[in-house]
C-alpha cells in the first residue's frame, strides 16, 4: 500500500510540475500567478490540489481562457506523455471524444 501512494504522490508531483511548467512557458510567471490565484478565489482550488482535483482545474481554466483551453489542456497532456516516456494515447479517432480529465486520470492509472 505504502508503495502504491509513494508512486501516486511521485505522480502527482510531476503532473504539478508539468503543468506549472507548461502554464510558465506559456503565460509567464505574472499571469500564471493570476491563474492560480482565480482557480483559488473562484474554485476553491489550491495549486496543490489541481492534479488530485483535476476536474475542477479543467473546468475553472475552461471559465478563464475559453476556447483556448484546450490548447494549455493538449500541451500539458503531450508534456506529461513526454516526461513519463509514454506515447500519446489520444489517436485521431479518440481526439474527437477527446476529454482532459479521463486522459490525466488514465495516465495516473498507468
């Protein structure tokens, strides 16, 4: 069992990088400090909550960027991918049911 949450927590740590990373390379240091800021005002979501509440981060940066968070959403998935040395899960034909959350869940499962 003790494994099985060093391995979760080792997970979920890495994911919290990804995405601070991915949201810093994007954005840049002030506006991701807003981002998580709204996610916590709006959200009651804490930067170190987002990967084990990963619905409510979803739905929270949908609200903020509209449309243009699918492509944070995708570029987190394909650095999450990268970093774990996993290849893409999201065929072409999955894209269309294409769904963050299940694919960061199915990723953690992994």
């Amino acid at each position: 069992m003790k494994v099985l949450t060093k391995q979760k927590c080792k997970y979920n740590d890495k994911v919290s990088k990804t995405i601070d990373g991915v949201l810093r390379r994007i954005f840049g240091d002030e506006a991701t400090s807003f981002i998580y800021k709204y996610l916590e005002n709006n959200y009651s979501l804490r930067r170190d909550e987002i990967v084990e509440k990963i619905d409510v981060f979803r739905e929270g940066l949908e609200e903020l960027l509209k449309s243009g968070a699918y492509v944070i959403e995708m570029r987190i998935l394909d650095d999450i991918c990268s970093s774990h040395g996993s290849i893409r899960t999201l065929e072409s034909e999955r894209r269309n049911e294409y769904d963050f959350v299940s694919q960061i869940k199915m990723l953690r499962a992994a």
